[in-house]
C-alpha cells in the first residue's frame, strides 16, 4: 500500500468503515510507515478531543504569546505579502 492510498482510507479506517483486508493492509503499512503512522494517531487524538466537547481554558501567558505571535505573523504577511509567511 501507498502513502496516498492510505490516506484515502484513512477516514474509513478510523471510523471501523473497511474490510478486514483492507484493514490488515492499513496496519500492515502504519507498522513501518512513521509518516502515516503520525497522521493516523493525531488524527484519532485529534477527533478524541473534539468529541469530548469540552473547552479548555489557555494559560494567560500561553494565550499572550500565541496571540504575539500570531500578530507577528500578520504584521510579516502584510509587509511581505503571503510567499514570506
């Protein structure tokens, strides 16, 4: 299996959607493919978090940085237009 066809599977997979040959391929190949192997666990942690449906509160000196940097970002966007970003 290729990277692009297990991204294409991918929802499937998460969601119990394959048959269990498609399946055994898809694990066969996140066993020695780190890249896919990222992918598929951020996004199974990733859909975790959201159907938790709960807001979490960002430190005051988290949210102060990330929103400097993300001015810091603009304000480069807007001099140098978005192939510098």
């Amino acid at each position: 299996m290729k990277c692009s066809e297990f991204l294409n599977e991918l929802t499937n997979y998460l969601d119990g959607m394959l048959d269990e040959s498609t399946k055994v391929e898809l694990e066969n190949h996140l066993s020695w493919c780190h890249n896919c192997y990222v992918v598929c666990d951020t996004t199974k942690k990733t859909i975790e978090i959201y159907r938790d449906s709960q807001l979490y509160e960002l430190p005051d000196d988290l949210r102060t940085r990330l929103r400097s940097a993300i001015m810091k970002k603009c304000q480069q966007h807007k001099k140098h237009g978005p192939q510098s970003v």
